[in-house]
C-alpha cells in the first residue's frame, strides 16, 4: 500500500473533523404577519432551505415577543418590567390544510382547524410558524449533529422534530446560542463621566444596547442604557460598565462597576441591570427563549457585545435510544459565554433556551450516556488592574419533561452562568453578578403542553352501509376522551361521537367506532383528542367517498388560474355546482363554456386562496371537493 505523506494524513483527518461536526437544520420557518379566521396565516420572510410548508403535514405555531412592557417605559428602574404576559411564549401544534402558492415560497397558510389560542402580530409582537418535522414515519436515527436556524427578529431560534416510534440519538442536538440576540457596544465608543441614572436612551456615546427579550422593541429610545427590556439584560452605561445577563427561568446578573480617573469603580453602579426570571409564566404550553445579554460600554474599542441566548427544542417521540460506546451525546439549549474585555466594559451572559421532552420512555447506556443543558453563558470579565465592568451572567433555562425526569445514565443540568470580574485582584463585589436561582430548579417533570398523545394511526373505511373508524395510541398521558368529527367539506366540522380514554398508559390500545349514517359523497373525518386539562390535539384528516359508482365528476387543473374544468361521466346538464370561499361566503362564476360532458367556469378574478367546490350529479351524489386559486 502506498504511503500517505504528512500532509495528506493531515488533510485526511482535517476532512474527516469537518464532517464529524456537520450539522443539519431540519425546520422551515416563516414570520408570521396575520391571522384570518384564526385559520388563515399570512406570510413573510420565509425560510424553506430544509424544510417546505406541505400540505397533511403539522407545524409549530409560537407567539415570540408580545407587547408585554405596558407603561413601564418611564426613564427609572420600572423600566422595561412586566405588564402583563399576553401571548408571549404561547404556542400549539397544528396541520396544514393548503397552502398558496407553494409549498417552498407560501405567502399563506391554511390550517386545518382555527386556533386554539388568540395571537398578536402587532408592531411589538412577533409570531412566527415553524414545521414540525416527522423525521421518518416509524423509527429514525440520526446521521448528523442537528441544530437550528438562529433567530433573526422575525424567525429562527427552534428545533422541533417527531420520531413516532424510537428516535436513536447518534449525534447531538444543539440550540446554543439561537435564541435572543445579544446587545451592541455604544456606538461611538467614548466617555464623560458615570451616568447611573438613565435607564433607557439610544444607543450613543454613553449608553451600550440591550439585550433582546419577550418584548419587540422598535423605538429606538429604548434600545441603549442600563435599564433591563423585560428577559433582555440592559447595556453598560458610561464609562466601562459591564452589561447584565440575560433572563428566562431566573433572573440575569447585573453588570459591574464602571471606571473612574482614580480606577475605584463607579459608586453606584452604572453596570446593566440583569433580565427578568420568567418562571412565573413557564408551563409546558408557554416557553421562551433565552434573553440577550447587554453590551458592554467601551471608550477604547475593547469592550465585548452581549451574548446571545440559548434557542428552543421540542421533541416528541416514543422511545429516545442512545447506543454503542459514543462516549457522551448532548441535547442543549444553552446562553453564550462573553470572551474577555481589556480596559473597556464587558458584555452580559446569554441566557439558556427551553427544551421540552413529549417522550414515553428513554434508553441511555452508559457506554452512552446523555447530557441534557440549559445553562446561561458566563458574562465577560476584565483583565486590567483599573476597574472596568464585568458581565452579569446568563440566566439558567428550562427543561420540561413529559414523564417524570430521567436519571438512569441521563444528567439535566439548568445552571445560571457567573458574573465577570471587573478587573484582575479586584473585589468580587466590584464585578458582575451571576445569574439568579438555586441550580436546576428549571428542570421540571409531569408537565404536559400541546404535544399530543401518540396515535399510532387513525384509519377510515369504507363498508356496505357505514364506515368504519378505527385508532390506535401508543400511549396516553392524562387524556380525557376522543372526539370523531365530520364534515362535508373539509371546513365545516361537527362532533357526531365522543369516547372515554384510558387517561393515563404506556401501552398500545385499541378504539373502534362506526358512522351508521354516513354522508352521500365525500365525507372527511377526524379524532379530536382532549385532555383532562382540557388541551386538544387533531389527527390528520381522513376521507372516504361514497358517490355512486356509475357517474364521476373530476375537477382540472387544481390550483386553477384562468379557468376551472369540471368533467363528468354523465351529462353536464345534470349537475347543480355551487362555489364558496373559505369563509363559508357563496362565490359567483361565470360559465364560459359547456358541452354535454364538460362546463368551463371564469375563475381568473378569483384572489389568491383557497375554495371549496359542492356538487351535486344527477343520481343525488353529493362531492364536495376543495380547490386552490
């Protein structure tokens, strides 16, 4: 065998590295600017480089930041507290009905059912819609480390996958970072003298920027100074103050003294003050990511930014497996730590994400073990002898588990990061403070959110005289009953049946049910699951077709642009043909043409959207279909 050189051993195992640390984003997202009918989503800034927006298939709907401040806008230390909580952290799973005009480039997103929860898109709201990944109809194992797109201010910042069965983890999964961004250095750098008493400002000379929170702030008065903009640490204000962490389940550090010509610190500090704990508002319903950390104040081009925080991860599966002797895999949701500051102010910690666990059982050998992390990022500190403001450090996370917290060969670690020092051989109590809380009191168990229970199938058939219904759920966990709904449409649904669940197991079971007075044409069902907290999950919709074998009516093209064909096996005289929008409003059409098989209706003033066709043949059948323009 021929003998590599130095170099190509090198560049084998340089390559090698590379691939080992590939990752892979398996989400799309899309900002999220109307809800119409609360089942109609309008569009923008749509991301589908790894995932489209497919009809059948479910998102995430996530209400990010919501215009929570109220009136604490005052230039005081109220600045920037909550008001009230609104939608912010509220999100639910629903599927995709249609969607216009594609897949990959929607600028609108139809849903299957309206919404269970109420969201803003308001100037200070952000709302945006994230698919939620079946990895593999069955059993999946990964081939990649899998991470997210970062949050932008208008989407990013979550990972949410499904595995039905067993997801086997060989690689790690990764929101570091992807969450809330972190504040900027005052622009331009310089200094005056210690400013402790503004608490909210432009970013200038004398106020670095805040960290970014549950709030959308878009004056850009607020965005500099020390005060905190709700989970968002404030900025270091003037001169060399560190800014404070970013919150989420606790509370973020504040930052650390400022310098003054004899390098004792200013007194009182002007350092940022850390972002707000949110464990108030935390269910497994209503989550956040980590808030930004505040920059640092600078006057010598020395100072850091503030870091960003940890991302959300949502995943739902039957079994999460670890194998083989890997050493270690990681699941983390983590704030970034701030690199050092020489002479100038450091930036505040990022804090750690959420992570939510909708899983029955985990599988961890201990040739394998698992690290589960939502830790806040430690805030930058300053290696000068003169005082200069270290970072607060990054508020600890959140992680929420289904069942109750695995222990075997599992660690959860939800640890707040630690404040900088504000100069070497200084005093503790002249840095930035660490984040806030008792260590991994964000690990929370026995929480249940909109993650449904998992149904291993739902089935409709066709028989003689009924159709027969059938479902199966892997498991339950405090689920009430099933409700089988109908509908003619697709749109209009009624509640005809209602069943009692299990409540609460770990093993299959098995549902049957009949409609003894099945609808004439097309007819769509489907399982409305309900839990004793009174949450509700949707199946995918299922249809059966019982028109009568001897006539056919076809619909073409389907989307329509100009012109909609309808075709039958009969005579087109015989059919009566209505047209409604998605409201339920009947749609006047033109005929172009007919023939004794074919009628061409004058589609081409329709808007853009989706339709629904009812038709009614010469031997009673009744189609109901839906169409897209």
């Amino acid at each position: 065998m021929k003998e590599l050189t130095p170099f190509k051993v090198l560049f084998f195992f340089v390559v090698l590295s590379l691939f080992s640390h590939a990752q892979v984003i398996y989400n799309g997202y899309a900002k999220v600017t109307a809800v119409t009918g609360g089942s109609v989503l309008t569009v923008s800034n749509v991301n589908t480089t790894n995932h489209s927006f497919n009809t059948s298939e479910y998102v995430i709907v996530m209400q990010m930041q919501d215009d929570v401040i109220g009136a604490n806008t005052g230039n005081n230390v109220n600045f920037g507290n909550l008001s009230a909580i609104q939608n912010a952290g509220r999100y639910e799973l629903a599927q995709i009905l249609a969607v216009n005009p594609t897949p990959a480039a929607p600028t609108s997103i139809t849903l299957t059912a309206v919404l269970a929860n109420a969201y803003n898109t308001g100037a200070n709201s952000s709302l945006q819609v994230i698919t939620f990944r079946r990895l593999s109809a069955t059993a999946f194992t990964s081939t990649n480390n899998i991470t997210g797109l970062a949050w932008d201010g208008n989407r990013g910042g979550v990972i949410a996958l499904e595995v039905p069965t067993v997801f086997t983890l060989n690689h790690n999964i990764s929101a570091d970072y992807l969450g809330f961004r972190g504040g900027a250095k005052n622009t331009p750098n310089g200094y005056t003298a210690c400013e402790n008493v503004t608490y909210r400002n432009a970013i200038a000379t004398r106020y670095a920027g805040k960290g970014e929170g549950i709030y959308k702030a878009t004056n850009a008065a607020y965005a500099g100074a020390r005060g905190k903009i709700l989970n968002g640490g404030g900025g270091g204000n003037d001169v060399n103050a560190g800014g404070g962490g970013g919150g989420n389940y606790t509370a973020g550090g504040n930052g650390g003294l400022g310098w003054v010509p004899a390098g004792t610190g200013c007194s009182p500090s002007v350092g940022g003050i850390g972002g707000l704990a949110l464990s108030g508002n935390i269910t497994a319903s209503r989550i956040f990511m980590g808030g930004g950390g505040g920059g640092g104040h600078e006057n010598d081009g020395l100072g850091t930014v503030g870091g960003n925080g940890g991302g959300i991860i949502l995943i739902k599966t039957g079994t999460l497996v670890t194998s083989g002797a890997c050493g270690s895999r990681l699941i983390s949701a983590n704030g970034a730590t701030i690199t050092n500051a020489s002479n100038d102010g450091s930036g505040g910690g990022g804090a750690a994400g959420s992570i939510v666990f909708q899983v029955n059982t985990f599988s961890v050998v201990g040739t394998c073990p698992l690290s589960v992390q939502s830790n806040g990022g430690n805030g930058g500190l300053s290696n000068t002898t003169g005082v200069h403001g270290g970072g607060g450090g990054g508020a600890q996370g959140v992680i929420i588990y289904s069942g109750t917290t695995p222990t075997v060969n599992v660690t959860n670690s939800a640890v707040s990061g630690s404040g900088g020092m504000s100069c070497s051989g200084c005093g503790a109590g002249s840095g930035g403070s660490s984040g806030s809380g008792p260590n991994n009191s964000g690990v929370l168990q026995d929480q249940q959110g909109p993650l449904p229970i998992e149904l291993k199938y739902f089935r409709v058939e066709n028989m003689d005289d009924k159709v027969e219904l059938k479902w199966a759920t892997a498991s339950e966990k405090n689920t009430n009953y099933f409700i089988v709904e109908r509908s003619s449409d697709g749109h209009d649904w009624e509640q005809f049946q209602k069943h009692k669940a299990a409540e609460n197991s770990s093993h299959t079971l098995y549902y049957e049910s009949f409609d003894e007075a099945p609808l004439i044409g097309i007819s769509y069902y489907r399982l409305r699951t309900v839990d004793l907290d009174l949450s509700e999950h949707l199946s995918e919709i299922r249809t059966v077709d019982r028109s009568g074998k001897d006539e056919f009516v076809i619909f073409f093209p389907n989307p329509a642009a100009d012109v909609l064909n309808i075709a039958s096996s009969g005579k087109s005289s015989d059919i009566d043909f209505a047209i409604f929008d998605i409201a339920g409003k009947k749609i006047d059409v033109v005929v172009i043409d007919q023939n004794e098989s074919k009628i061409v209706l004058n589609v081409a003033g329709f808007p853009r959207g989706v339709y629904f066709i009812n038709i009614k043949s010469a031997t009673g059948a009744v189609s109901n279909k839906i169409i897209l323009k």
